[in-house]
C-alpha cells in the first residue's frame, strides 16, 4: 500500500546577486539582463532569452552607479556604447518610476 504525502516540500526559489549592489534576492524580483548571441545588450523581461545574463534589482541607487560604473559590463563580459548606456538607464527609469515589471 503506497501512502500519500500529507505534507509537501517547500518549493525551492531560485537565487540571483545584483551586479550593482550585491544583495541577493528571488531572482523575480530582480531585472535580467541579456547579452545575446549577436554581442546586443538588452533587457530580458522573461528571464528566458538565450545569452549571458545579468542580474540589477530594482533599487534606483543601484541601478545607475552599476550602468555608469561598468559593473553590468563586467558580469556580461561585454562593452556598452554610450547610447546603449542611456537607453539602459532610461528603462530602468521607465521601471523604477511607474512600478511596472
């Protein structure tokens, strides 16, 4: 006779570390970042494109210092333009401000 489980496992949440400051959260509560297979920068809303992926959280004082300072260039292994710089900056204000994501 098989008995059924009464209790079940607490699901395990995956684990992220903000290239800016750190901290380590629930990777859905961060914003991943993508360096795709073409060498482009960009943000992942899914967490599923393919490339290597960087992880910001969404605190404005860490945001702009790890864009500014090349802390996301460094975890992606890659160098950012000046205007890809700004476009990352301005979505992060875009997010940061209404809430969104």
């Amino acid at each position: 006779m098989s008995v059924a489980r009464t209790t079940s496992r607490p699901r395990h949440v995956p684990q992220r570390s903000c290239v800016g400051c750190g901290a380590a959260s629930a990777k859905r509560e961060l914003v991943r970042f993508v360096r795709t297979p073409d060498g482009r920068v960009e943000p992942d809303p899914t967490g599923k494109a393919r490339g290597r992926g960087a992880y910001l959280c969404r605190n404005a004082d860490c945001w702009e210092p790890a864009i500014a300072k090349g802390k996301l260039e460094r975890a992606l292994k890659t160098r950012l333009s000046g205007g890809q710089r700004a476009a990352l900056v301005a979505y992060g204000k875009e997010r940061l401000d209404s809430g969104a994501e």
